[in-house]
C-alpha cells in the first residue's frame, strides 16, 4: 500500500464507501437543521410532556447562536474536506499528507542541526564522548530510543543490560559498540530441560556448579556433580573455566547476572533457554547520530578502552548447541 496519502484503500469501492458515507452524514446534519427551521413551533406554549410533576417540556426553537453555530459546522466540513484528505482517496486541493509534512519537518530540522552532528561525525569516538554539548545532545538521542530498555540512567534491568559497567559480552570498544547500535545483536541460550537434554535433578547440580563459579552459595555435592555436566554441556560455549567468550557466551565466574543469580533464576535459564534482542538504530538513526550516540554510550564508563581480540568460533559439538549471549550485553 502506498502511505502517501493518509486516506489509501486497497480497493476503489472503500475510497467510495467512505465517501459517500462522509457526506451524506454531513449533508443529512445540514438538511436536519433546515427542516427544523421551518418547523412550526408554538413557543411558550408546552407540549404537554411532564416531569416530577413540575418539570414541564416547552415548544420553544433553538436559539439563533446556536442554530447558526451549526450551519458553520457544516458548512466548515465541507470547505475542510474540500481542502485536505478525508473523503476516501482524495487528497483534498492542497495536496496535504502526512508524510509530506514530516519530510518538510525533518528537511528543516536537517538544515539546522545538520552541521552539529556532522561536525562531531568527523570527530573520534573518544573525543565526541568528553565534548559537553555531544554528551547533551547524546543524552537526549539517549532518553528518546534507548532508555525503554536500559533505564534512564542506563543501568539496565532484569533481562536488559548494564551499559555502565566493564562487562560486555559483544565488547565495549567504540567500534564494537557502534556495531551494536548500527546492526543490533541477537543472542539466545538454548533450553537444556528438553529431551534428551538435562533431566531436572541435573539441572539443578549445573546451576549450583555455575552459582560456585561466582563464588555465590552451593551445595558442595551438587557443584561436584554439576562440574561434570557442565564440561559436557556448557564448555564448548562458555569455555572450561566458565568465563565465555566474546560474542560467544557470557561470562559466568563474575558478579553480573542479567537474568538473576538464585539458583531458581539459573535453573530457568538452563532449563528454558534466553532469547533477547537489540534491534538496529543505524539505517533509522543514520550515521551522524549512530556516531554521536555510540559517544554518549562509551562515555558512560562501562567502555573499554583498547579494543578486545576477536573470539575464536565455537566448535560444532553435539553436546554444546549456540550458547547464551543474551545473559550479557
């Protein structure tokens, strides 16, 4: 369908059904309005209809402001209508439509603060983020696409990530962090508690083994057994010490949790799996704004300020399917 004009159909017959529609509802309030002109009333004089024995109902006309305030209503549609979309596929005499106005909005606005993010555009990451005006004018690029997710202060939430800290599962250099907001990232942990999988006795001893490697609280026997179902059905993802790789699967011997660290929480996780997304900002935002946004993000604190070697790809096991990128940012 094409969104040029607000009032598009995908058949001529709807365009006319509105129409006709439109119009006689209008014309039929004009003609009412008429024919209660000529009506012949008796004013002061009841029509010999009563209410709580006193409330009497009288046969008086309207009154002439507000008689005329309705023919001006009327005759108000129809010079609107005449003029702008609204009857069916007509696009009114002077050619209004939504999108045109936005584009005349967006060309102005373009014009005016165009130069600002071109001249930060042509400026490094680094030098953007500690400029006082790029950090305001990323701040608002912030609040507006961003904070839903991560928080106005951007400290995340149960299952969106932390930008203010050093843990980045998709690294946290400029470039990497641009690429997050530019391309977006998928991520997800496949479900262990599917057969022929984990049973939920052995989930169980994965998840106190993953609670010890953090230093949290475990059941001693469980962790010793949960080590053993870890090597064979975590490693190959989050590597043999637990601590993942980039882009890979998170790291698990560290303090962040996305999903929650008690044991219930990382049961779930095995058990059912994580699904999380960033959708991508780059084509909406384009690369002026990417750029100065990137800025504002890595100068949070979270970013790093070399960037990190790539990960090396996970071996195809049948043990290990694609790993949990989704419990980390």
């Amino acid at each position: 369908m094409d969104f040029k004009n607000t009032s598009d159909f995908v058949s001529g017959f709807w365009s006319m059904y509105v129409i006709v529609i439109t119009l006689v509802s209008v014309l039929g309030c004009g003609l009412l309005l008429l024919l209660q002109d000529k009506a012949k009333t008796n004013a002061g004089q009841t029509t010999g209809h009563v209410w709580d024995e006193t409330l009497e109902e009288y046969n008086n006309p309207l009154p002439n402001w507000w008689r005329w305030m309705f023919y001006i209503t009327v005759v108000f549609s129809l010079v609107y209508l005449a003029l702008y979309p609204g009857l069916g596929n007509m696009a009114g005499s002077f050619g209004w439509t939504m999108r045109g106005q936005y584009e005349t909005e967006m060309k102005k606005a373009d014009e005016q603060y165009g130069p600002i993010f071109k001249k930060f555009q042509a400026q490094d990451i680094r030098a953007v983020a500690a400029n006082s005006e790029a950090k305001e004018m990323g701040q608002r690029l912030f609040l507006t696409y961003c904070a839903q997710c991560h928080g106005s202060d951007a400290k995340g939430a149960k299952g969106f990530p932390n930008l203010t800290d050093q843990d980045w599962l998709f690294g946290g250099t400029p470039d990497q962090i641009k690429e997050s907001i530019a391309k977006g990232r998928d991520a997800a942990m496949p479900a262990k508690g599917v057969k022929p999988d984990l049973n939920g006795d052995q989930i169980k001893d994965l998840a106190n083994y993953v609670r010890s490697l953090s230093g949290l609280a475990a059941d001693s026997i469980r962790v010793q057994r949960g080590k053993e179902q870890f090597g064979a059905a975590c490693s190959a993802c989050h590597g043999a010490d637990g601590k993942g790789m980039l882009g890979v699967a998170p790291n698990l011997s560290d303090k962040v949790w996305l999903y929650g660290s008690s044991e219930a929480d990382i049961v779930e996780t095995i058990a059912k799996g994580r699904i999380n997304r960033m959708p991508a900002f780059g084509e909406f935002l384009g690369d002026a704004k990417t750029h100065l946004l990137t800025a504002y993000v890595y100068g949070l604190g979270g970013g790093t300020k070399e960037d990190a070697p790539a990960a090396a790809p996970a071996p195809a096991t049948e043990a290990a399917a694609p790993a949990a990128p989704a419990e980390k940012k």
